[in-house]
C-alpha cells in the first residue's frame, strides 16, 4: 500500500471514530454498558459479510460464546436515540455544506416485510415474488422516510443520506408501544419538516432555505395549508388535479358579502401537453450525462381549500427513446410548487433549471430504499417485543446513514485507491453501500487498533495485552475468516 492510499483509509478511519464520539454520549444510550453494546453493534454492521442480523453481527464481533441475550436486550428497552442521532447527522451535513442558501430534502414512504402479524402496525399487501396466477400476501409494517441530498458535484451526482425513520402506522394498529401514536405519512411528513426548520434554527441556519421533495402521496391539502415558513415544497401530482384560477381584483366600490377567494376553473394539466409550441428547453449536466427535458411553467394556481397559498404547475413534457428494437415511451410529469410573492406579484421560489435538477435526483431514495433492503438488511434483525421491531429498524437506517455520509466525505480521496480485483474497472462516481463497507474494513483491518485505543478506553473492547489477548479486531478477523449464513 503506497502512501497515497495509507493517507485515504486512516483519514475515512478518523472521519468515522471522531463521529462516534460525537454520537456516543447521545445516541448510544444512557448509562456505560448501553454506550459499549451500541458501539460495538455499530463496528458489527460494518464486519458483518452475511445477513446483517443481531446473531449474525455478534459472531462478526467474536462474541459468540457470550450471553446472546443483552444484546436483543439493547433494542428491547430503546437504548437507541434515534432523534438524537438524526440531529447529529443533520448538524454535520448542514456545517459541511458550501452553499448553504439551500437544503434538499425527500420524503417517502416505505414498506418493511415482517414475518408475523403479533407486528405492531402491521397490515396485509400482496406479494411481489409470488406467482402471477397464484397471488400471495405478506405483513408489512409501514415507516416514513426523511432524507437530505448532497450538494451537487461538477459531474451532476447527489447521494441520498437518511435523517429521520419513522413509523406511519394506521388508528386500527394492534401492539404499539406506549410511546408511539398512530400517524398518516402526510402528517408525518408535516412533522418532519417542522423539525427540520426548527434543529436548523437551533443550529444557527435560520435563513436556509428547505425544499422538499415528494412523489404523488404527498399532495395533499393538508400539507398545502400547514407548511412551515421557509419550506419549498415540490411534488407530484395527478393529470387530472383540480386547479382554479387566482381571483380577480375588484375594480370600484367593493360589492356586499365575502370577496371571492377562488377564479375560475383552470384547465386539467394533461390539457397543456397538447399546446407542443409552448415548450421550452433545458439541458444539464445529470449524473455524469448532459440531458435535455422540455418543460413548461403554468400559473399561479390554487387548489381547493387552500386559498392562501399559491402554487405553480411544471409539467415536463414525455419522449420517446429507441432500446434496441423496441420504441419506449416515457410519460408526462406533472409537478406542483408553492409560489411566493415578490412585491405585489406571485413567482417561482426557484429557478426553473434548479426545479428540475431536483426532481430528477428525487429518485434517490427509492434507490437507498433498495441498497437498505438488498445489502444493509433493513428489516432483517430479529425482534422479540413491539419495541425491537422499530428500534431494530431505526438503527439499520442510522447506520447506513452515518456509513454513507462518511465515506461520502472522504470520497474524493478514495477515488483514487483502486478496487480489489483486476476484473473491476477504476470507481464509479456513484458509490453502492458495499463499496463504502469494502473501503471501511480495509481501513481497520490494517490501521484501526492503533486509531481504536487512541480514541477509546480500554473497557470499551479493545485490550493492551496482546500476549494474552489480540485485541477486538483479532477476534473479527476470526469471525469474518468463519462468517455463515444463519
């Protein structure tokens, strides 16, 4: 390893150490046993090659002879903040980044397949992988999901860090915790935002700007009416969304009775895609691709019971594409924008290239969906109360979430350590979750004894005496070299 590579990994390594510290007094838990169970859980999710389970991690930490049982214990009591640890990331990425005149963030709902219905919040959904003529049905427990994007680099590439992970469930949910209350995923989207601005403030952010990014689910009315001030909020919408005019201005002596609140009905938005002359064009620079989308702006708007708030219609117009022999067709969009207003008229908050831009990496979270699910086993530990299940969830995206944004710091400088195997080409700017764990366990498997006992006592699992006792990283070298599917 030349020197270059040397100063890559012990930075990534430093990065991660310096942020549990930060983490460990607030997140971990309360008292010394419950800090030194979540700390070491958290270097078992990067060592664990397997199934990312509770059994599965405590062999990668070599302490499979132990008692199994204080460890399912950690999520059993809630010793696991996960508001703490949301505010912690959040305060890291914010100071992070460049331009701070604007904060990206999604929201989305997601589904976690559970294996019985004694689930709290848990309802039937039918089955993707049964077969076509025999349909099946599985529980799902339902959670809203808050995550920030990146800045954007030079290349046109964000990443997706999850912030808050929480549940949406049902006023028919059996087996809650005392401490969880039945919310819909618009409310809980309304609760994320107000979060947002108020940690934001707190942090000395105020005059930050949110914008908010949601697919269809989250044009509701009641989100329209109940923004918080500072919030940009673009979603998607239906093509045949009920739109009104702005009112207009009396002239003269106002009449008797309540000024009018609406005008008169707008067209459906799939109306406007037959006006083709009233295109415009962009061209931007999206994940390493200069692409061209055809758009227009129409309004301002109102929607039904909201009068007070203004909103704009983008529709970006659809197009065809030839994929070998087939011609594949992608349909129109039709988003929604709150407008604000600028002296005495109504205008976009942003401009319409930057709109765009965000919408198109909107999609990232259903891709950290399925990296969270496919490769980080979210929804896969086992549980043993009502509150395990949603801890165990909440932690895996905590997780993750630190995983990612640390890597992502450091990434400039990993770019240039090349990928193990000749078979592989140089790194892609778009980095998978495995390829942070590769780089993460590179890093402690040749430097992070010494950088472990530097930063953390010696009862946190890491001992002195190497003629008896090789230390932590012994063991999950160890664990690794033996790691089975169980």
């Amino acid at each position: 390893m030349n020197k270059k590579h040397y100063t890559s990994y012990v930075t990534l390594l430093q990065e991660l150490i310096l942020f549990l510290l930060l983490s460990l007094d607030s997140v971990f838990g309360k008292n010394h046993p419950q800090k030194r169970k979540g700390l070491l859980l958290f270097l078992g999710e990067i060592f664990c090659i397997c199934l990312h389970r509770i059994s599965q991690i405590i062999l990668s930490l070599g302490k499979g002879e132990e008692d199994w049982k204080k460890w399912y214990r950690y999520f059993q009591l809630g010793s696991f903040q996960e508001e703490a640890g949301g505010k912690i990331l959040l305060k890291e990425i914010i100071r992070s980044q460049k331009d701070k005149r604007r904060f990206f963030v999604v929201v989305d709902g997601v589904n976690i397949v559970r294996s019985s219905s004694r689930f709290p919040g848990v309802f039937l959904q039918p089955a993707p992988p049964t077969v076509a003529w025999k349909k099946g049905f599985w529980y799902v427990q339902r959670f809203f999901h808050g995550a920030c994007l990146t800045e954007r680099d030079e290349k046109g590439y964000r990443e997706c860090i999850p912030l808050r992970f929480l549940t949406s469930f049902s006023e028919k949910s059996k087996n809650l915790p005392p401490d969880e209350k039945p919310r819909k995923l618009h409310e809980r989207a309304l609760d994320f935002l107000s979060w947002l601005r108020k940690e934001l403030i707190r942090f000395g952010y105020g005059k930050t700007l949110v914008v908010g990014l949601g697919d269809g689910g989250f044009d509701q009315n009641i989100i329209w009416k109940g923004l918080p001030e500072g919030v940009v909020w673009v979603v998607r919408t239906k093509r045949n969304r009920a739109l009104y005019y702005l009112p207009e201005e009396e002239k003269g002596e106002k009449g008797r009775g309540r000024p009018k609140l609406y005008g008169s009905r707008a067209p459906k938005p799939y109306e406007y895609t037959r006006k083709r002359k009233d295109y415009q064009y962009w061209q931007g620079k999206i994940r390493g691709k200069v692409r061209t989308l055809k758009y227009q702006v129409r309004g301002p708007f109102l929607l039904e019971s909201v009068p007070n708030q203004p909103v704009y219609l983008i529709i970006i117009g659809g197009s065809k594409r030839i994929a070998g022999n087939k011609e594949k067709y992608r349909k129109p969009i039709y988003l929604l924008v709150n407008g604000v207003k600028k002296g005495k008229k109504w205008d976009l908050p942003l401009d319409i290239e930057e709109l765009l831009e965000s919408q198109w990496h909107r999609w990232e979270i259903e891709v950290c969906h399925r990296e969270m699910k496919s490769g980080f086993g979210l929804g896969d530990k086992q549980c043993w109360n009502p509150r395990s299940s949603i801890q165990t969830v909440q932690w895996s995206s905590w997780v993750y979430g630190v995983l990612r944004w640390i890597g992502y710091k450091n990434r400039e400088h990993l770019l240039e350590v090349p990928m193990i195997g000749k078979w592989y080409r140089k790194r892609k700017r778009r980095w998978s979750i495995q390829q942070y764990l590769q780089c993460y366990r590179i890093a402690f498997w040749h430097f992070g004894e010494e950088l472990w006992k530097e930063y953390f006592p010696q009862d946190m699992g890491c001992r002195d005496d190497r003629g008896k006792n090789h230390g932590i990283l012994a063991k999950i070298w160890k664990s690794i070299m033996g790691a089975c599917r169980i």
